[in-house]
C-alpha cells in the first residue's frame, strides 16, 4: 500500500488531498500507478497523465520511470502559477 497525495487542482479531481492505493501488478513505477489510477478514475487519470505535473516518492522529485514500493508516499504536484 502506498500514501497518495494530491495537491492543487488534483485533489479536486480525487476527492480529497491523500489516498491509500495498493501497489499491484505494473503500479511498480510512477507510470504504472498512474496507469491504474486512470483504469479507476479516468478524469483523474487523465490529469495525472498531463506533462505538466510533477511527481515526487519520498518527498523527492522523480521522473515517471521512478520505482516505487510498499510503504512510499506518492505525490503528484500540479504547475504552479500567481502574480
């Protein structure tokens, strides 16, 4: 199981700012879980999937090839904006 959170505009579309998701089959990789999570939840999916947000396991940023494991906590960071 692994800690989701969603910032911004995401935890809009996941109803919420943290989620448990359980890390099976090909959620072994950032891709994989986001992948999933659109299987679940298109619209979320869909947003995840955006260039424009970034990703972070452990509180470092990663790329979408990154592994993740049982126990990570994922966060996905939408662009950021103000004047």
């Amino acid at each position: 199981m692994a800690r989701l959170m969603f910032f911004g505009k995401l935890a809009d579309l996941a109803a919420g700012r943290e989620r448990d998701w359980p890390l099976d089959g090909e959620a072994r990789t950032v891709a994989g879980l986001i992948d999933a999570i659109a299987a679940a939840d298109a619209a979320l999916g869909a947003a995840l999937s955006a260039p424009s947000v970034r990703c972070a396991v452990n509180e470092a940023m990663v790329g979408r090839d990154a592994p993740i494991a049982d126990g990570d906590e994922i966060a996905f960071l939408p662009p950021v904006s103000g004047g």
